[in-house]
C-alpha cells in the first residue's frame, strides 16, 4: 500500500512538473541564479553609486569605506533571513510580495506597517529614478556644450524636458504585465550598470595619475573650518550614511525577484546565492568607485560624479556614460513599480471582478510582433502613475538630498526590522536570549542611524530648497 501510494505522489510530481504550471496554478516560472542576480544588480547598482565619492568625502577614509562594509554585509545578512520567509513554513504556500511574507509571519497590523513603509519608498524611489535620469540626460547636452565653449561656460539647461521624455518612456515600457515579462530588460540594465560603473572608474583613475592633480584628502573627511562649518560637517556627514544606505536599497523588491525563480532547485536557496552574488560584486564596484572617485576629486567631490563635473573629457565617453546610466534606469524604474502595479491591479479585480473596464483584455495585433492584450485599466492606471512620479520629481530635482532620505527611510525598516522580527518569529527564539539580544541590538543601532540620516537629509533637501533656481541643472 504505501509503495503503491509512493509511486502515485511520483506521478503527481512528474505530472506537476512536466505542466505548463506550477503547483500554486500559475504560469511556471523560468527564473534563475543569472537572472536573480541579474534584477538584484539592476536594484542595487543604480543611481546610489554616483554619490559614493562625495559620501566618502564627508566621511573621510576611515569611516567612509567602513560604512559601505558594514551596510554590505547587514545587507546580505539580512537577506538571507527574508529569503527563508518566502514559503510558508507550515503549508510550503507562496507569499508572492512582501507583505504576504509580512502578514504570513507577523499578522495583519505589522502587514500594513510594511506596506506603508515599502510603498512609499517604492514611489520614493521611481521619483528618485526620474531626477538622476534627466540629469544625466542634461549632463550630455552640458557636456557637449563645454566640450564647444569651454569650461567656464554657463551651459545652465532646465531638467524638465528630459523628465519629460523619460516618463513618455516609462509610460511605453509600464505596459509590460509583470515582473515575469522584465528579465531581459533587468539584464540589460545590469549591463549598462557595469558600463558606467566602469568608466567612472576608469576616469577616475585617469585623473589620479594625471599631471598637475593636487587633491586634499583625509582620514576624517572634508575638514571643519576650511571646508565646512561644524554643523555643517555633522548634517552632510549624516545625509552620507543616508546616500549609502540607498546604494544597498533593493530588499523592498527581494520577495518579489524570488516569485520569479523556478521551484527547482528550492527559491530560498538560490535567492540566498543570488544575493550574495548581486552584494559581493555591487560591493567591490561601490568600494572602487567610493575611494577612487574620492581620491581623483578628495573633499571637493561633486555629489553626482559623472554629471556634476568632476570629468569634462573626454566628452565623448563621459556622454556615452551618461547615456549607460539612462538606459538603465529606464529598467530600474520598473523592476521597482512593478510591485505597485500588481497591488493595485490586484486589489482592483478583487474589488470590482465583474467590471470590464478593470479586467477584460482586448487583443491587438502589432505587424511582426503578434498578438498583444491591451487593458484599458492598466493603461490609464500606469500612466498616470508615471506622470505623477515626474512631476513630483520636477517639484523636488535634488539629487544627493532625495537619495539620502529614501536610503534613510527603506533602511531599518525593509532591510533589517522586518526580516529580523520574521527570523525571530519563524526560529522561536526565546525572549532574552543571547541570539535574540544580539538581533535586537543590531535593529535598534540601525534604527538610529537612520533617524539620524533621515534629518540630514531632510536639513539638506530643505537647504536645497532655499536656494534653488528652477532654470539650472540641479545636482
């Protein structure tokens, strides 16, 4: 009897897994090691690394790249513990975002917390994404004119056009379903990503070595009295930490990049891999471009160092930088709208199933592209989304302030209070234990850090406010 029960499980399986589904009914899902690493590079390596340099420089030599090694490796750390959240660990059931994970092992008040705190830092982040597109965008037209009337040229362009353009963009490529359909486009992305990391780098080195460059540097970072005031060194110095701990913000989309991978071999085990790929190599290029854009710039490092300047030539390849960092924020924008997509679409057709407007599909034949399914919902729905993003990113185009404070916001609560409390909650582990002090410990520190780097942040986006000129390139 049982080996007869044995081969009929057998057979369940081959037929489960020889199927067009998986074994929650959904679509079977292709995704692997390369393409996990692949969407977490793409979140990862995004705008976070071009303020690096001028980080380190408020920070100094010392507690500069010992902050980007302590964020790695909370970081991976706690990743792995979110990785393990994804199935259920008493039914094996899928929590497909991460506030199903949140909900599943926490309850329904901590669920909405998160969604709170990931959503708003989901629509923080596009904001974010749209800013350092168009100023990479006007960097080129800069470039191009310094390259024409000199340095000391005004070249002075307004970001909004190029908001603009990016958000007609947006507005094409938002009509991709889901997070299934963006792998290619991730890939790409993690290549353009690698490209200007690189020739950051590769400037940054040429300016090392070239004659006649003279930087001040130092184990503490721009100096107090000669650079900065004393308050002014404390709040900068703040709004660094926050700038780096958006350089690792991708926890956010974490569960979301696992319901892509395939159930064999188990999604926790190749997320955990993946993971630890995506933060090791995103970690060496931060600490390469870090250090060695403060030591070709030293204490006066422009906060963005591929648009505010710090190279004027080659043009050309300063251009083609520029033009790497669009396209790839072109596909970073939308692995992390995705997941606000697919929560409201969702909660729509819970809410009205029977409307047609909300979830009937009309097919509509595109000349050597076949049939595509087009839903009236979704088209408005995710336009007018991205024309939001941009106009709120027109209101605020600041770059080092907007990227501190999102990285101040995401951090404790994504990337360390929710996969702890999970890990707490999921292991059993007895209050006031050595274990449980110790994770306790590592929340409450990061969440004054981010306190703090959310108020110089805020100091800095207010500063930026003061004096800022609608008709200049923001930086």
């Amino acid at each position: 009897m049982a080996s007869e029960l044995h081969k009929r499980n057998l057979a369940l399986e081959t037929a489960i897994s020889d199927s067009k589904f998986d074994d929650d009914g959904r679509p079977k899902r292709t995704g692997t090691l390369m393409t996990a690493s692949a969407h977490i590079i793409t979140a990862v390596i995004g705008s976070g690394v071009l303020s690096l340099a001028w980080a380190i420089a408020q920070l100094g030599w010392i507690a500069g790249p010992m902050a980007l090694m302590i964020f790695s490796f909370i970081t991976g750390f706690t990743s792995s513990l979110l990785a393990d959240c994804y199935r259920c660990s008493t039914t094996g059931r899928r929590n497909y975002t991460y506030m199903e994970v949140v909900k599943s092992n926490l309850g329904e008040m901590k669920c909405k917390l998160c969604g709170l705190a990931q959503y708003v830092n989901l629509v923080g982040t596009t904001i974010g994404y749209t800013i350092t597109a168009s100023l990479s965008m006007v960097a080129i037209k800069r470039s191009n004119c310094f390259h024409k009337e000199g340095h000391d040229a005004g070249c002075h362009t307004s970001n909004n056009m190029y908001m603009i353009i990016f958000a007609i963009a947006e507005i094409i490529l938002s009509q991709i379903p889901n997070f299934h359909e963006l792998s290619g486009l991730s890939i790409l992305a993690a290549v353009m990503s690698f490209a200007y990391s690189s020739i950051g780098l590769g400037l940054a080195i040429a300016k090392i070595t070239e004659r006649g460059n003279h930087v001040t540097t130092s184990l503490t970072g721009v100096a107090i009295g000669v650079d900065v005031t004393s308050t002014e060194k404390i709040w900068s110095s703040l709004q660094a930490i926050g700038n780096i701990a958006f350089a690792y913000a991708y926890s956010i989309v974490l569960v979301e990049i696992q319901d892509t991978l395939r159930s064999s071999p188990p999604e926790n085990k190749v997320m955990k891999r993946a993971s630890f790929v995506g933060v090791s190599i995103t970690t060496i290029f931060y600490m390469l471009c870090g250090t060695l854009g403060y030591a070709a710039f030293g204490d006066k490092a422009p906060g963005n160092f591929l648009t505010g300047f710090g190279f004027y030539e080659p043009f050309w390849l300063v251009d083609f930088a520029n033009m790497c960092i669009v396209v790839h924020l072109v596909g970073a924008y939308q692995v992390f709208c995705q997941p606000i997509f697919t929560t409201v679409e969702n909660w729509c057709c819970h809410k009205w199933p029977e409307s047609g407007f909300v979830t009937k599909r009309h097919p509509i034949t595109f000349p050597s592209c076949g049939v595509c399914y087009v839903n009236m919902f979704r088209v408005i729905w995710r336009t007018v989304y991205v024309i939001l993003t941009a106009v709120i990113a027109m209101l605020f185009p600041f770059f080092n302030s907007v990227i501190g404070l999102l990285g101040a916001i995401a951090f404790w609560p994504l990337t360390v209070y929710f996969p702890v409390e999970m890990y707490i909650s999921r292991a059993k582990i007895r209050k006031f234990s050595v274990t449980w002090m110790w994770l306790q410990v590592l929340s409450w520190t990061c969440f004054i850090v981010t306190l703090l780097a959310a108020a110089g942040s805020i100091q800095g986006l207010v500063k930026d406010l003061q004096t800022y000129k609608p008709f200049s390139s923001a930086s």
